[in-house]
C-alpha cells in the first residue's frame, strides 16, 4: 500500500490530522500520515505510548503487562521502509523455541521456529504418525495465510462477495480452500488423533479472543504466522511502542501525552446533521483541536456508546455483549520458580479444553463464568533469546506475566460488584488458587517475591472504555464474523477507524496494517477534496 499515490494539496495542510490514541494503529497511521507532509497531532490519554502495549513496574521491575507475541516482522519492516526509518531501533532476537507446552500428565512439547524440529519433536512426544500429520497441517495453514494474505488481510474492509472474487482472481480455488464455514476445533480434528494436539494448535484461536468449538478454521493460518518466526524485543514490547513514538517525533507528529479526548466534534461548530463530517476533538481539559479528519484508535464500542460525544455514536455500531471476544485476568509480579524450566513462552493446559471455553462462552452471556480450571499462560520476560536462565535454582528468579482467560463482564455490575458474580472479588481470589494449582499440576511452582499487579475484566475496561474488558474487540465465531468489524471509514465522513477492533483484526501486526488502511484512506479522500476545490475553483473562473 503506497501512499504516494495520494498527493495532498497544499489547501489541505492548514489543520492537522488528529489520532485519537497512541497504540499500533494509532501510531502507524500518524507515521504514514506525516510522512507524505500532512500534519499530525497524536493526543494519548496515558502518560506513555503503546494502548495495550502497556507496562507495569511491581517492586519497581518493569515488564510487559500486554501482548507478548511479535510476529509478522514484515510489517514493521515494509512500515519503517516506507517512512525512512531504521529497524535496527527495534533490537530484535529471533526465538528458536515459539512456546513451550505442559499438561497435568507430565508430558511436554516444545514448538520451534524450524518445522522440522518442530515435527521431530512431536515425533517423540507422540507419534511418527503425528510429526506426518502435523506437516500437512503446516502445509494447510501456510495455504490458507497466503490465499488471505492479500484479498483479506492487507485489503481494506472485504464482505463475502468481494472476498470471493479477490480469492478467485488471485487463482486460489475460492473459498472452498479456506475453510469459513467449518469450526477450528472440528477441522483440527481431522489433522490430529492425539487429543493433546488438538488442543494445542486450537489454543490459537485465543490470539484472536475466540472459542476454538466456535472459531473457523481459517484461523489455522495463525500456525504459519508464529512458524515464519517468533521475536524477542530488546526491553520489551513496550518498547516497541516507545521508539514508534521516536520515529513519530522524527517525522513531524506532535505527541501530545496526558490528553485525553472527551468528545469528536461532528459538524463545523459542533452543529452535527446529515452527512456533517468530524470536524476534531474536544480535550477533557477543555481544550478544542481543529482537524480535517480525525483517526480514533480506541475500541470502536466506545464511539458507539457515546462515550465521546452523542454526535460520535453514528460512527459504528457496538458488538452485542454475547459477540464480545474474551477478556483476561493477568498477574505482573518477579516470581522465584520451581519445577519445569520456562522458556519465554509457556502454556499450561486445561484437562477439558471443551468444557473451558464452554464456561467461558455459553450462547448466552449470563452463563459465562470464569473457568472451573484454566489453561494458564506464562511469559517469562528474563527467558529466550539468549537469555535463559536454565534450571539453577539460585538464578530461578524471573519476571512473570501470568494470564488466563475470562469472560468480558468488565462493565456488567452483576458480574462484578455482586458477592456470587462471576468476576466478583472471591471469584477473583479463587481464580489466582485455580491458576496456581494448574501450574502445581503441570510441574510448575511459583512463589511471588513482593507486589503483584493483578488486572480484572473490569479494570481492562477501565483502560479501554467501551470495551466490558474485551481485549480483541468482537470475538471471531462464525463464518460472518470477520465481516462484521468495522472498516477504515466509519459512517461520519472524517472519521476513521484503527486498532483490534476493526478490519484486519486483534494483534499488533493486525492492529499496524489497519493504521495503514485507514492512513491510505484518509490520505484518499483528502485528494479527491482537494481535487474537488480545485475543480469548483476552475468553475468559478
């Protein structure tokens, strides 16, 4: 996506662009922007950047208290590309080990970023038959990745019809060769015998906040995704965000930290009508920033809830609560452990995968509850890339993110306030005993050394308005759901969109390549604005 094909003139550079939100969406859209001379304010509600990139310091130690996962390094790289910048700022280590996994049984699999090791190694774990099959799986997922590659992932909003005929254009067989219409979990199941396997490759339906009983199968490609490579960022993936922000600065966009936006401004004056188009923001200082479009990188719901501005709310509509991907409950804290080995990695199965994500996502949402036992996830952010500790008991201190999935209830007080709620304060109390006995039961002990920050459904909410605590926007369950999110260009003119919430999808490389689609669309219509002027002005002459 070229940008350059988009001149703006120079009766279009009186009033910046303002961007809503420092996140990857945010902050790629205001690069791209800057770097074809439209001026760019970035106000962030935080005092750093990154949205969910976010970083805690318990006991002072910092570490990432959001995604953990960088793939998809091709983004950042095609992104620093375009915008003149170096990626030798990202300091970044290829992981030779994705994850390491560990069930109650003892058994254990190690997924590397070589196939064949990866194959080897379930050739051990279970069967030669397996390692057979677990290559034509990565042969199917690797079909699937670049069959959407371009007609999905890098196009702005597809509906099943332009899907199709992109598809078919490119020569892919159509749909068919994709999978929509079946289940993740169902598909999985005609690759693996082991059940074990089965469970693990349908854990990826998670990354994007998602049942595997009710994902499609399409999600297979995130397989291929994590087997292209796996890095490590050098402080962190909070670090990431910060030197985007570097490069933000070098190239014009003025950061403006500590604002938080109150309200989008539609109609000139703030008088909205039919077909009136943002006309920029008002700051909770009070504060009023012109702009001749307005980029909100936050969940989509919050414009959809008015929780900025009544004139805002036409933007996009609000997933229902039951469409609602999952949220967390993540514990921040340096940890002495013992046991199992980490990796930088670690997932800790669930005996019942079935019955976990049917506590987590019943049909009806006042069903949804915290699961009876979790699979817990652990990113040991002192491990890989060089930087293993091993198993030496005195070196066994490490700084952990500890999370397992939860219901997106985080604005729902019956679930929270209430002594019997599902994300009531016992509820959360018995959810750290649940998720320390996992861990006990797969060959993990822990003990934590000082504070731990602990973050609810409820206070993602907080941090995301409009979001219940939803931590990838609406959840990918059916064959229609990627075709509901909403796209670049929301309904009110000026207005657009970025982040997990919307088109491409949840995840950082997601979130970066919608900041392009939205940056492509707005550089667009500025040029045919300007090519309007300058046709009206002719006709005046």
């Amino acid at each position: 996506m070229n940008a350059r094909a988009h001149p703006i003139a120079d009766a279009q550079r009186e009033l910046p662009v303002v961007v809503v939100g420092a996140g990857m969406g945010g902050l790629v859209a205001a690069m791209r922007l800057a770097a074809r001379g439209v001026p760019v304010v970035l106000c962030e509600a935080a005092a750093t950047p990154g949205g969910k990139m976010r970083q805690v310091a318990p006991g002072g130690m910092p570490m990432d208290a959001g995604p953990t996962v960088f793939t998809m390094r091709w983004v950042l790289e095609e992104l620093a590309q375009d915008v003149g910048m170096d990626m030798a700022d990202l300091a970044l280590a290829p992981l030779p080990v994705l994850a390491r996994h560990a069930w109650s049984n003892g058994s254990q699999l190690d997924l590397y970023a070589d196939i064949r090791a990866s194959a080897d190694a379930i050739g051990r774990f279970s069967s030669a038959a397996e390692a057979r099959r677990f290559l034509k799986f990565c042969d199917r997922a690797r079909g699937i990745y670049q069959t959407l590659e371009g007609p999905f992932l890098r196009a702005s909003r597809p509906n099943p019809v332009s899907l199709s005929w992109r598809v078919a254009r490119e020569g892919a067989g159509g749909l068919g060769r994709i999978a929509p219409f079946g289940s993740l979990w169902n598909e999985l199941g005609g690759f693996f015998q082991d059940p074990r396997l089965r469970q693990l490759f349908g854990r990826y339906a998670t990354y994007c906040g998602s049942s595997p009983l009710q994902a499609p199968a399409t999600l297979m490609l995130v397989a291929h995704v994590e087997q292209c490579g796996v890095w490590s960022v050098a402080g962190g993936m909070h670090q990431l965000a910060r030197v985007m922000a570097q490069w933000a600065t070098r190239l014009g966009v003025e950061l403006r930290y500590n604002a938080p936006v109150r309200e989008v401004v539609v109609g000139r004056g703030g008088s909205a009508g039919a077909g009136a188009a943002a006309a920029g923001v008002k700051l909770a200082s009070g504060e009023w920033l012109p702009a001749q479009a307005v980029v909100f990188n936050g969940d989509s719901a919050a414009l959809a809830h008015g929780l900025l501005g009544d004139a805002a709310r036409a933007a996009c509509a609000a997933p229902a609560v039951a469409a609602r991907s999952l949220s967390a409950i993540t514990w921040n804290a340096q940890a002495r452990t013992r046991g199992m080995a980490l990796e930088r990695h670690n997932v800790f199965f669930s005996d019942d995968s079935p019955a976990e994500f049917a506590e987590l996502s019943a049909d009806n949402p006042a069903h949804w509850c915290l699961p009876s036992q979790p699979t817990v996830y652990v990113c040991a952010q002192d491990r890989g890339a060089g930087s293993d500790l091993g198993t030496d008991p005195a070196r066994s201190s490490n700084r952990l993110l500890c999370l397992v999935n939860a219901p997106a209830l985080g604005d729902t007080e019956t679930a929270t306030e209430l002594p019997e709620g599902p994300l009531s304060a016992m509820a959360l109390e018995q959810m750290e005993v649940r998720m320390r006995q996992q861990l006990r039961r797969c060959g993990l002990e822990l003990d934590w050394e000082g504070e731990v920050v602990r973050t609810t459904p409820a206070e993602f909410d907080r941090l995301f308005p409009g979001s219940g605590g939803a931590l990838y926007g609406q959840a990918s369950h059916g064959w229609q759901a990627s075709f509901s999110r909403p796209g670049a260009r929301s309904r009110i003119p000026g207005l657009y969109l970025v982040g997990g919430s919307v088109h491409p999808g949840p995840g950082v490389p997601m979130a970066a390549l919608s900041g392009a689609q939205a940056a492509h669309a707005v550089l667009t219509d500025l040029s045919q604005r300007a090519r309007q002027r300058s046709h009206a002005g002719v006709a005046l002459q």
